[in-house]
C-alpha cells in the first residue's frame, strides 16, 4: 500500500527530535509538506527540515507560555495558506519524587500539564476552527502508555497529562466529526528517545526489556507508520480511537 500526502500540510509538534523527528521524516517521506516545530533544539529541528524536503520549514515556540503558542498555529497557517494535520507530540517528563520540596513538586506539576497538555488543547482549539473554516482535517495525539497503565510516583503528572490527552481527543472525535474533524490518539511505551535515555542510564536497559513482550526496546521509527496511516484518511472511521504501540508491555 503506498500512501500519498502530496498537497497536505502538516504541523508536528517537538518535530526536531525522538519520536517527533521519526513522524516529521515519514509524513515527508509521503509526499507532506511538514511544519518542524521545536522549543530549543533548532539544530536537530535544521536537520529534520533538510531531510525532508517539500517546502518544509522550522517554526519555534516556547511551551511553557500559552502566547507563544497560540502564535505557532497562526505563523504555519500564514506560511502555507492552511493546515491539514497536527500532531501533537511535544512533551516533558520531569522526575518529581514524592518527597521533593513543596514548591518544587508544584512547579513541576504546573510545567508539566502546561506543555504536554495545555498547549495541546491550544493548538487543537485553533487547528479546528481552521479546519471548520476550510472543511476538514485531522489531530493526532501522541500520547503514552501511563495514560492507561499510570507511571511511578515520581512521573504521576507525565501520566495525567497524557491521560487528559486522551479524553480531549475523544471530545473532539465525538463533537466535530461532523464538520469532517477527525482524532486519534497513538500510545507508545518505552521508546527508545533522548527523553528516556536517563531512565535507561539509571537502571539499564535490560530491566525496561523485561516489561516487554518483544526482545527489542521500541524505536520511534516503530511509531511514525502509525501516524500517517491515520494522516492518510483511510482510518476515518476509527475516530476517536486509541492504537497502542507498546511491544505488549500493556495490553487493554
């Protein structure tokens, strides 16, 4: 089956590295143009850009602040003329144990909902009034395994960030598939990112193996299919859905 997004554009969210990286390059490897968004790391976003081609560009904004990215939507749709996909994939992990100072804890928390789960409901807030403007388009939302399983003490607000993810997008589904708006969610598990190269380094790689029903951690290439295939419109019908990709680690 060979899939072609030729004349769509897409926005891909913490699109320079890990997993984002992986859905930019196979969304351009389809035919998209893709809006590589990064926070920080422009020279990884730089090279994602190169590889793929199709009038692709860097767009940067800051997380962190609501303004900024309220701006992103508006700097892709000015550049293109539209947009026709978003995936939602930027995302923190911030290790806060149980006994961490007050302040500490409750600034990790705010952090964390603010750029895994705010500025989502940001971005999908004005990608679908745009796509009711101009007749359609589809959010996917990359969200994670602890959405469903949950996480250690240490990452409970990874978890209810991601798991908020997932309610937002079956509100979507359920309320605008009239006006021809699709959402999906995508789950991974462990992947083998930068983001988690820290827990690997802390308790090896060999214990993450383990929880896996596969003898091999996932790559964000394992992931990345997934996407355009619900890019692509041929999963239409699955709105609303959640495809979990976790090499069996948790199974619903």
């Amino acid at each position: 089956m060979k899939i072609s997004l030729e004349g769509k554009v897409a926005l891909v969210t913490g699109g320079g590295r890990g997993i984002g990286k992986a859905i930019s390059l196979a969304l351009g490897a389809a035919g998209a143009t893709v809006a590589v968004h990064f926070s920080q790391n422009r020279g990884g976003a730089t090279q994602v850009v190169a590889g793929i081609g199709n009038n692709s560009k860097l767009f940067q904004a800051d997380f962190r602040r609501s303004a900024s990215v309220t701006g992103l939507l508006d700097q892709v749709i000015e550049r293109y003329g539209k947009l026709d996909i978003l995936v939602n994939n930027a995302g923190i992990a911030i290790d806060m144990p149980m006994n961490a100072d007050w302040e500490v804890w409750q600034t990790g928390w705010e952090q964390t909902l603010q750029v895994n789960l705010v500025s989502a409901g940001i971005l999908s807030k004005l990608a679908i009034k745009h796509f009711q403007e101009k007749g359609g388009g589809r959010i996917i939302h990359i969200a994670s395994r602890a959405a469903f399983r949950g996480d250690v003490p240490g990452y409970m607000a990874y978890a209810a960030s991601k798991g908020g993810m997932v309610s937002m997008s079956r509100s979507i589904a359920r309320y605008f598939g009239k006006d021809n708006i699709q959402s999906f969610v995508v789950a991974p598990g462990f992947t083998q990112t930068e983001m988690a190269q820290q827990f690997i380094d802390e308790f090896g790689e060999d214990l993450v193996i383990k929880d896996l029903a596969l003898n091999k951690l996932t790559q964000p290439e394992d992931i990345a299919p997934t996407v355009v295939f619900l890019a692509s419109g041929m999963m239409d019908h699955a709105t609303g859905c959640t495809i979990d990709i976790n090499a069996g680690s948790y199974v619903r």
